[in-house]
C-alpha cells in the first residue's frame, strides 16, 4: 500500500504547461512575506549556531567579547544569514486573480537551489530582526541533464531590518524537475559512492589545520594583486550529521515546515503533497531526499542524498570571510551550483583574485571560486566582490541601496507599521 501511494505522487508529479504560464504572470508582483522563520532575531546564539552549523569558527561571528573590539563594535553575523531570518511582514495582499495563480503551483514538483545573486548593503547586528519582501523574478523552461523538462525560478527577496534599512538583496535560482522524467532518466545512477581511507582523511585534516581566518589582520587593498590565490578550504566528507547540523542553525524550516507529533499531523492535512509513506509506511516529508536513499532515487534520478544548495553557498560564503578579514565587507556573491554533492564527497574549495578597482572612491576586488570534488568535478563556481580597507582611502564605505529599491522599501517598511498600529 505505501508503495502504491508514493508511485501514484511520482506518476503525477510533472511539470505543467499551465504552471508555467501562471508563473510568468506572478513575475514582478511583490508582496511582503509574513512566516515566521526558525530564527526571527540574530541573537548571539542563533548567530553563532548559524555559523557553526555550516563549519565556521570565525570570532567575529562567534565571540561578542572579541568582535566588540572590532570596526563593528559588536557581535554580527555572516551576511548570508539573512537568508534564513524572518519575522512576519504585513502588507497588502495580492490581487485576488495573482492569489488564484498561486494555488498548487507545481504542487508535487521537486525543487532544488541552484544558486544566488546576493548583495549586501548594511550589516545584521546582534539583536536585529528582518523582514522580507518578494516576488518572483523571471521563468526559463529547458530540457534537463538528468530530469527531462526543468523550470528554472528566480524569486528576488529584500530583506530588511527594524530600522527600514536595506540589508541585503537576495536573487534565488532554483530548478523545479519532473520526478518521474528524473527516476526513468537516472543519469548518475551508475555513480560510485565515495569511500576513504585512513590516509585520505588525514589529507583533508591536513588542509582543516592549514585554514587561517584572517580575523583583525587587516587584508589592505594595496597589498592584493590580481591573479592572487586565496588559499584552500576543505568541506565534507557530507554525511547526515552534516545535515542535522546545518538544519540546527536555522536552516529548512520554511515554507513547508519540519514538523513532530500533532503538528505532524496538522502539516500533513495542510500540504498532502510534501508527504510520502517511507519504507516503514509513515508520512514523510520530501525534504528528506537530502538524507534517504531510497528517496533520492525514486524522486530526482540521484543514486545517493544530497546536500542543500544553499549549504553549498554558507561553504563559498565562508571562504571569502576567512579570507577577507574582519575590516572587508563581502558587498556581493553570485554562485551557481553546478552538480551535486553527494552523501560521502568531499569538497575542495579554492580561488584567485581577477580584478581590483575603485568605484566611488571605494577600493574593492573580485574573486572567482570553485568547490571541486575527490572525483575532480567543479561542483559549485562563485564570482563576488569584496570591498577591503585602502591605506590611501581609508575604512571600508558600505554600499549605497539604489535609490528606486530604497523607496520602494520605505514603502514597504512604513505600510508593515501602519497595518501594525491598526492592530
């Protein structure tokens, strides 16, 4: 009976042509988003869980004492934080024809991260929370490597916090794929799980005691040239302790819940369709296809569980922290998850400096990265810029918003108050 239930989800779960059409009509419709994320304020301990949960010792994340001495005077978190903090926005809803486009889009489809456009403009400081306002960003259908017919989504997201301030800008990319193109298809399923050896863990402890955060040693424009290396960070092996820690941080909660007991039972009432009996016959959630076997390879053609892409984009984030220094400021990051990572590999991460400018009297850089594989693949690529101290310029100068995304903010911002005191 369980496996009659999870082949009659599989079977339907294709991607529509009509879908596809209410999507486009969504596109540039925002409206303020009002869940409530795991982490609704970066107090020091959700900042530092955050970080530690994808590998990050960094003190200016993790040690008030310390990161009070700090050009910031205080605790504060990784920019991509942002990400994953929410507290509920008021604002008007959408119009009632918009609303109806929404229901049961691409109810069953399997949707994985494939990357980011991030820029950040002000810093979340210990005590801060954030709201979001979002809306869909653009529609592209293609044919899929491994998964027949593919969507590829970008959904923009502004996150701001209790002062009204731009805090960052986030452009997400992600693949919605035909579960039953991607289980009949199965291009990796002749991939070999990945094993090692004493010897090999070794290696890579070898390049974990060799990692340095850069931390109050300002890294001055001046001293970088461009073709620069920027060192080597390992990730991995990943296994499913590496999950539970990154969910620990903050991680996954929303939109669809991660839920136990009565509100197990509730969210299976309230969204049938991210449910699935597994090999006990119990009702679990789809996300699992990050840590069950047997699910990865029924859903999404994969011989073995995955990482999160956005658990990827934390690793790069990292190195350009580690590497930049307590006084930098990481202004923009765009990655592209290009394959994945699987159960077992291990990540390598390195990159060079490719250019170095002044803009409006602001000296910055930029980097491209790679995170390579033990089978020698580029998995994961980034491109960022990094705005470091000059010893003829002076501190870093955080960004200027565009003038049109601030009042469009404001606007945002000063409605979420006023629906407040008509409370």
């Amino acid at each position: 009976m369980a496996d009659g239930g999870k082949k009659e989800v599989l079977d339907a779960s294709v991607i529509l042509d009509e879908d596809i059409e209410k999507a486009r009509k969504l596109v540039g419709a925002d409206t303020a988003l009002n869940s409530l994320e795991h982490i609704s304020v970066a107090n020091v301990d959700a900042i530092r869980n955050f970080a530690h949960g994808y590998g990050d010792d960094n003190p200016l994340f993790t040690n008030a004492a310390y990161a009070s001495t700090t050009r910031w005077g205080g605790l504060v978190a990784p920019n991509i934080m942002a990400a994953i903090i929410n507290k509920p926005m008021l604002g008007d809803k959408l119009p009632d024809d918009l609303r109806a486009l929404k229901r049961g889009l691409f109810r069953g489809i399997h949707v994985f991260v494939s990357g980011s456009d991030w820029s950040w403009y002000q810093p979340v400081r210990e005590g801060d929370s954030l709201m979001s306002f979002t809306g869909e960003d653009g529609v592209e259908v293609k044919a899929s490597e491994f998964a027949g017919r593919t969507v590829t989504k970008f959904l923009r997201t502004v996150k701001i916090n209790q002062r009204g301030e731009v805090v960052g800008v986030y452009r997400k990319r992600s693949i919605l794929s035909e579960r039953k193109a991607a289980k009949e298809k199965g291009k990796y399923t002749a991939l070999e799980a990945a094993s090692y050896t004493e010897d090999d863990i070794r290696n890579l402890d070898d390049i974990y005691r060799a990692e340095k955060v850069r931390g109050a040693e300002k890294r001055y424009y001046e001293d970088v040239t461009v073709g620069e290396p920027m060192g080597t960070m390992a990730k991995g092996p990943l296994t499913v302790t590496d999950m539970v820690i990154f969910h620990a941080g903050g991680y996954g909660f929303q939109p669809y819940s991660l839920t136990t007991g009565r509100m197990w039972m509730e969210n299976r009432n309230r969204i049938p369709a991210f449910y699935t009996p597994n090999s006990s016959g119990v009702p679990d959630v789809m996300q699992r296809v990050h840590w069950d076997r047997e699910l990865a390879q029924a859903t999404s053609g994969n011989p073995l569980p995955y990482d999160y892409g956005v658990q990827r984009e934390c690793w790069l984030h990292h190195f350009l922290t580690d590497w930049a220094g307590d006084d930098a400021w990481i202004s923009r990051q765009y990655d592209e998850v290009r394959r994945f990572n699987y159960m077992g590999d291990s990540q390598i991460i390195t990159g060079e400096v490719t250019a170095k400018r002044i803009e409006d009297d602001r000296p910055m850089v930029d980097v491209e990265l790679r995170a390579t594989s033990q089978r020698g693949e580029v998995t994961a690529r980034c491109e960022a810029t990094i705005m470091l101290p000059s010893r003829e310029h002076g501190p870093v100068v955080l960004p200027d918003v565009d003038p049109a995304l601030k009042r469009k903010a404001t606007q945002m911002f000063e409605r979420h108050m006023e629906l407040s005191r008509a409370r």
